[in-house]
C-alpha cells in the first residue's frame, strides 16, 4: 500500500495523479508473455488508464469523422466506465494476492449499472452502426460544420472519453488504502446506489414501454392528432414517475455516479480514524468525474427540451423551471434566464399545452 499522509486529499494524492501523466512506458520487451504482466503491474493503475483512454479517444474521433457518426463515445457509455472499474480491482489483485473488498463491491455496482444500461441502450437500436443521438444533427445544423468539427473535436470525443475514466477515479482513491473489512458506511453507500439504480431502472422501462406503445398506435392511425393524451405530445410526461421529474432516469443517473464518490470518502475516513461525516473529508480530487457529470447532464438536457419545444411547442417557461431532474431550487438556477441562448424564434414562445 502506499504511504499517505494525514492531508491525503490535498497534497500527496496530488502527487500520484501527476505521476500518472509521465506517459513513456520502462523498457519491456514485450516478445515475452510475462513482461506484459510485469509492465501492467509495476504501471500506475491510473497512468495505465490515462495512456488506455488517449488511445480510446483517438479512435473514436477518427472513426466519428469518417462515418460522420458522432455518437462513438455513446456506444460505450456504459462499457468503458465497467472496464476501468475491473481495471483497478484487478490490478490490486495481481499486485497484493487478493480482492480489496471495497474496491471489489464499488466495482460489482458498477457491473451492475453497466450491464443493465448497455442492455437498455441496444434494445432501443443504439449498438446499430447508424444510430446517433439526434442532437447532433441538430448542433450540426445549428453551428455548421466548421464549428461542429471543433465541437467534435474537443468536447463530444476527447472530452467525454476522458470524463469517462474520471467518473470511475474514486476506485483509484480507494485503491490505494487497504481495508480488509467493510463497515457500516458502506453498506448504507451500497443501499443508496441500489436505490438510485431501481428508479433508474424503472424510469427507463416506463419510458420504453410508452415508446413502444407510441410507435404501435401510430402505425393504426393516420395523423398523431389523432391521439391523446402524452401520446400526442410524442414522450411520457403526465404519467409514472415522470410525472413528478420530466428526466427521472437522468437525476438517478448523476446520483449513482455520485454514490460512488462517497466510497472514495469512507476510504479516506476509514484510513484516517474520522468520522464520516467530518466535513473537511468530504472531498478529494476525484469530485471532478461526479461534478463534471452533473453539468453535462444539465446542459445536455436542457438542449433536448430546447429540441422538444421547437419541434412541439408545449412548454411554457414557468414549466420548465418545475421538476427538470427532482429539485426545483437547482431547475431554477439551471434554466432561469436562458431564453437568450434560444434561436429567435421561440425566444418569446409561452405556448399552452394541448393535450
């Protein structure tokens, strides 16, 4: 185990993160079977994950720009964060003769969030190679292609590669404090993230459920007017759980990746003889996957229901400051005040819904 000291958080791990961005690999000769294990071992768990995800991003970019199909990091959404996750529970392994128990249970979760969203993710058609978020269409359109090239460019390939491996550097926290028991703080983490992963489940298949419906009953109608209710609008609103959170399954989402962090904090505590709820221990350089995502997933979302309202035009503002994820104060920080970065013409829309 490596030695840390009492500021952890904010000096030494400091430290071990930019050691992990000394990129040339010591000299192997790879020929041999068993110098690929030693090479593996003897690297950082995270600089060997750094190196894995520039080749990553490097390949998709390439493969986004050829086939003009940006949604290369989408179809592996919910693979690359399960591989990283082995990745340093395996590398303990090999490195110390035997599983870290913490490791290993934040790892069997998020096996088990990867497993159920790749599932959902091919029986909506995502894995086909045309498939692609139609949102990037839409910023195609809107920005041109010079502008959605140096979009593609920084942010939807190199950075949301990146962002993937950093949503999973808690296990790198924990990985390296040694703890061969569990306590209770982490059964209560493992309680919460299954939680958050049974209304993501749920939410999804209330979703799928009413999608499939939609399609079927427009297939025995001539126009969608002459449907009701939210099969009319075109997306599940006034019914299930997103009745009470237009994006349910996005608000779980967030709060399971920041579930995970928090095994990072039992970690540290549990190194250092605190309490839980110290507040100075609440944080550690690995907030930055959690955090990052959030704002993803609130700038994301707010351009789909930018797309809904133009292509529909149902929502007033005063709506879309309610229950954007679960939490009206953070809808309101969110979407108040950005009519501005509208197109012109729906910048003053205030349309009724019609049901």
């Amino acid at each position: 185990m490596k030695e840390i000291g009492t500021d952890y958080p904010y000096r030494a791990t400091l430290q071990c993160f930019l050691d992990t961005l000394k990129l040339p690999f010591p000299y192997y000769d790879l020929t041999q079977p068993n110098n690929l294990i030693d090479l593996y071992t003897s690297t950082d768990p995270f600089a060997f994950a750094m190196r894995l995800v520039s080749v990553l991003t490097l390949i998709h970019y390439v493969v986004s720009e050829i086939t003009k199909n940006y949604s290369q990091v989408d179809k592996s959404w919910s693979i690359l964060p399960v591989v990283y996750a082995w990745h340093f529970t395996l590398h303990h392994y090999f490195n110390h003769g035997y599983f870290h128990p913490r490791l290993l249970l934040a790892t069997i979760l998020i096996t088990l969030w990867g497993s159920r969203l790749t599932y959902n993710f091919a029986r909506k058609g995502g894995y086909r190679w045309s498939g692609q978020d139609y949102r990037y269409p839409y910023l195609l359109e809107k920005l041109g292609k010079t502008k959605f090239a140096l979009l593609n460019l920084t942010l939807i390939a190199p950075f949301q590669d990146f962002l993937l491996l950093f949503m999973v550097s808690p296990l790198y926290i924990i990985y390296q404090f040694d703890a061969f028991t569990l306590t209770m703080s982490d059964i209560v983490v493992t309680i919460v993230f299954l939680g958050f992963l049974l209304l993501e489940t749920v939410a999804d298949e209330q979703q799928y459920v009413f999608q499939t419906e939609k399609h079927a009953l427009l297939n025995h109608v001539e126009s969608k007017n002459q449907l009701k209710g939210d099969y009319k609008l075109g997306f599940l609103w006034h019914s299930g759980i997103f009745q009470y959170s237009r994006h349910a399954n996005f608000f779980a989402e967030q709060c399971m990746w920041w579930t995970i962090y928090l095994f990072s904090l039992v970690a540290t505590t549990q190194y250092e003889g605190k309490s839980f709820l110290t507040v100075q221990h609440w944080m550690n350089w690995s907030i930055v996957g959690p955090f990052v995502l959030t704002l993803l997933f609130q700038g994301s979302t707010w351009l789909t229901e930018v797309i809904i309202n133009e292509n529909h035009c149902i929502f007033t503002w005063s709506t879309l400051k309610q229950n954007f994820f679960l939490f009206p104060v953070c809808n309101f920080l969110i979407l108040n005040d950005n009519r501005k970065f509208l197109p012109r013409n729906i910048q003053n829309t205030r349309p009724t819904v019609r049901l």
